[in-house]
C-alpha cells in the first residue's frame, strides 16, 4: 500500500511537470523573502545556495515554492546515493558546473550532515522530472544501472549535453 501511494505522488509531480513547464517565478519570489539570509550565497552561474543543518530540513528558498516543486526536492534528498550517477539533459552541466542531477538540487552534503542546497532545479522541468522518474524506478526496483540506461536513452535526443556523470559501479 505504502509502495502505491508514493508511486501516485510521483505520477502527480510529473504531471505537474508536463502541465506547469518552466519557469522563473519561482525564482523571482524567493530572492525578495530570502535575500537577507545569511547561510544564503549565490554562485557564479547565478544559482542561490542555501546551507541547513540536514537533509530532513528543506532550504528556506522553498517557502513560496509549488507543492510539485517542493516535492522534486524532498525526493532528490531522497536519492542522495542515486542521483550522483544520474546525469541531468538542461545543459547545467555546462551553464553551471554541475556533475549530476543532484547538483540541481543539492551542491553537497558535508561531513556534518549540513547540506547546501543549490535552488537550479526550482527553474527546470527537465531537472525535477529526471529526480522523480529516477525515483519511481528506485521504488519499483529498478537496479541503478538499469535506471541510467533509461534515463540516458530517454533525453539522448532533444534534450542539452548531459552532464559529465559518473557512471555506477556494476
């Protein structure tokens, strides 16, 4: 039941996706209520990070974020140990240095727990949709290998140069 119910949530955040595109709003409303913070950075690339105290504890830059958006990154803290060998197709690769399409959400998890959010995949449907479909796989069993392979055939074509992404271990 449980299995159900998660694979439902990630049907509606996908079709969030397809119906809602991209967009900048997101971005725009957070830089008003969240300029002043001081954990907050922005990076060359003009991404906004933000640093909390865990995975468990959603960046502040969310607060005026959609349910679907909020979800893409309560799922991609979800997948920490997946999503580094899962690569991202928006081009970020190239416009802002990421590896995978965890740097999308996440820049790091530091040795204390901390983690330093990255608010790039507030602004991309490719981004979040690559998060949830990757995470519906993990949750039917997909094998990580196995999801790679999907997910690079899927956005081979169409799509940016993917990321430079480590490829799992067999």
């Amino acid at each position: 039941m449980k299995k159900s119910i998660r694979s439902a949530i990630y049907l509606l955040v996908l079709a969030g996706f397809v119906l809602g595109g991209c967009s900048n709003n997101a971005h725009e409303a957070h830089n008003e209520e969240t300029s002043s913070h001081e954990d907050q950075h922005h990076t060359v690339s003009g991404d906004l990070q933000e640093r909390t105290a865990s995975l468990a504890e959603l960046p502040s830059f969310l607060n005026a974020a959609s349910p679907t958006i909020r979800t893409a990154y309560a799922v991609a803290a979800s997948l920490t140990d997946t999503l580094p060998y899962i690569p991202c197709y928006c081009g970020c690769g190239e416009s802002a240095g990421h590896r995978s399409n965890l740097n999308c959400f996440i820049a790091e998890v530091k040795e204390d727990g901390s983690v330093v959010w990255d608010d790039h995949g507030t602004r991309c449907g490719v981004c979040m949709e690559i998060a949830v479909k990757t995470a519906a796989m993990k949750e039917s069993g997909v094998e990580l290998e196995r999801i790679r392979q999907i997910i690079d055939d899927a956005y081979k074509e169409g799509y940016a140069k993917p990321t430079l992404t480590e490829l799992p271990s067999a």
